[in-house]
C-alpha cells in the first residue's frame, strides 16, 4: 500500500506535543491590530491547543506526526 500524503498547509499550523495533543496558533493577531488592547495581544501570543472534539481530524490530516 503506498504512503499516505499529509496535508501540508495542516503541517505548516499544528506541531504534536509530547502527551500527544496538537498545539496550534490564535487567530485575530494578524492585521487590524490598533483597535485591540495590548493586554489581548499579549494572549494571542500564547500557545493555542486543539479541542479534543478536533483532534481526530488534525490527526487524520497528519498521519505520520
């Protein structure tokens, strides 16, 4: 059987942690940035997790992470 593909636009916005969940960025923080508090952006920063209702689907998009 060959391999599968991993979609790669998935591959490029979720990393898998070490227990195995998927860590992916905030939306919102990339332009119309002056109406917003900086205390806000300063939140986006942070790391965002996967749901786990989601999680199944990011895994079936990467298969070999």
């Amino acid at each position: 059987m060959p391999k599968m593909k991993t979609n790669r636009a998935a591959a490029k916005r979720f990393r898998k942690t070490a227990s195995g969940k998927f860590k992916c960025g905030h939306a919102f923080k990339s332009h119309i940035l002056t109406k917003k508090s900086t205390k806000r952006k300063r939140g986006l920063r942070a790391p965002n997790h996967v749901r786990a209702e989601d999680a199944g689907r990011v895994q079936r998009m990467l298969p070999y992470l």
